[in-house]
C-alpha cells in the first residue's frame, strides 16, 4: 500500500451548525483532486449533522478533534470513543497542542488515548511539534522523538496502518510564520527514520505525516511537494472553501 496524500481540515471551535454544513458542503461540491483524502474534523456539535450531508462516495470523511482514554464513565463533558465508533466517525486527532497546552495533556495521558481510540476501530491522526523555545535550542528533533517514544510508539506494528501523523511546530499554529519547505522536510525525513528505526522500512515508508501550521493556499504547493510530506493538517484557512480547495488541489 502507497502511502496516501491526506489534507485534513481543523476547525477547532469555530462555525455553528449552520455555517458548517454550508462550509462542508461547499468542499463537496467543490473541484476536488481525486487523489487526494480529505478528512474534516468539526466540532462534536457538528459531526452528525454534517455526516447526514456528506455522501459516502465523496470520499470526504470526518475527523473528532478529541476523544476520552476510557470508553464510558462517570467523566462529565468528555466524549467517548465507542459512540464515534458506533457514529461511524472513522478519524479522530490525538495530542493537538492546544489540547496540550490548556488542558495539560501528557504524553502518557495521550498514549493511553491512542490506545482506546485503536480499539475502539477509530483512525488517529496523532500530533506533534515543538514550542519556539525548543525549536531556538535546536533540541526539536529530540523533543518530537520524545513524544513520539512516550505516546505513539506505544502502539505495535499491526495497527500502526491505522495512525497518521501530522508534524504541528508550535511556533506556526495560527501565526501566519509557516516552517520553511526545508524546516518541514528535515522534521519529516526525521520522523519517517524513527518509525523507520521502530517499525521497519515498510511501515516508514507507508505512514503519512502531514505538516500543519499556517498553510495557505498560497503556501501549500510548496510544502507538499517536499518528499516527505504527504499532505496537510490546515486549521485557519479550512474555513474558507476557496482556500481549502486550493490547497487539496496542490498536490
Ligand atoms: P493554522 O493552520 O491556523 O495555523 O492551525 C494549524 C493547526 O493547528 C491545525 O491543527
């Protein structure tokens, strides 16, 4: 199996319900390259209603931006990843680093969720990447080695098809600083050596790592054509269909 070119859109905590399903639809019905996966991860709120609008045949599918480590229970506010399960939700994103950040999640924390996603049927679109002050050390590459090590690497070799990972430098998230073509190619080739190192060439050279971090339309074509990137987790601009088509279309 090649490995697939994935351009993800995070829409965080933005949209009603209603400017949603507009905004999916749009992206539907919009020119799209066939060769490229598109995943959308909504709001919770958002899931099942823009589901009922997305035709299976889009090849659109849907993301959750969170999920809880155990399956039911007594934990107000949280979502399970059986119910997305049985929603028919196929991705979820693990260890975004807003929900690192404001909601003090550890890389324990996150494998521990990797996990209960995995068994619960769910693809996890695992996140990682390192704050300004790493990346001016030039300890980057071993932070994300450590967060991979404590999180991900937790997962054995057969389930690692259903895992992709988009690399998120903190420094670019909603900055409008985008890593350089070069910065995010070194990082990717980088990561794709330590699952290497890990799993094996065949799972390396399968897995699909996005980049994330102030894409655009405008900047897109440039990052993706790099060897080993394979595709984009876009927050901002996937709120505008003009901009998110374009760059599903970069490819
Ligand atoms: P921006 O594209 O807005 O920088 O956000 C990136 C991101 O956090 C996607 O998960």
């Amino acid at each position: 199996m090649a490995r697939r070119f994935i351009v993800a859109g995070n829409w965080k905590m933005n949209t009603n319900i209603e400017e949603g399903i507009l905004l999916a639809e749009q992206i539907q019905h919009g020119q799209r390259n066939p060769e490229t996966e598109v995943i959308l991860a909504v709001p919770y709120t958002h899931l099942f209603p823009i589901k009922k609008k997305i035709k299976a045949s889009s090849g659109i599918r849907l993301a959750a931006q969170n999920c809880h480590d155990r399956n039911a229970g007594a934990f107000t506010g949280e979502i399970s990843p059986t119910v997305l399960n049985t929603m028919k939700i196929p991705y979820v994103i693990i260890g975004h680093s807003e929900r690192r950040m404001y909601n003090n999640e550890s890389n324990e924390l996150l494998a521990s969720k990797i996990q209960a996603a995995l068994n619960n049927g769910l693809k996890v679109i695992f996140c990682c990447g390192e704050s300004l002050d790493i990346r001016r050390s030039n300890e980057h590459v071993n932070f994300v080695k450590q967060q991979l090590e404590e999180s991900l690497f937790t997962v054995d070799s057969t389930t690692m098809k259903h895992i992709v990972i988009a690399y998120e430098p903190v420094w670019a998230i909603g900055t409008g600083e985008t890593a350089s073509p070069q910065q995010a190619q070194e990082m990717h080739a980088a990561i794709r050596k330590m699952i290497h190192n890990k799993y094996g060439k065949r799972i390396a050279d399968n897995i699909s790592i996005l980049y994330g971090g102030s894409v655009k339309g405008s900047n897109a074509k440039d990052i993706f054509c790099q060897e080993d990137v394979d595709g984009g987790l876009v927050g901002g601009a996937s709120l505008d269909s003009s901009d998110f088509l374009k760059i599903i279309n970069s490819l």
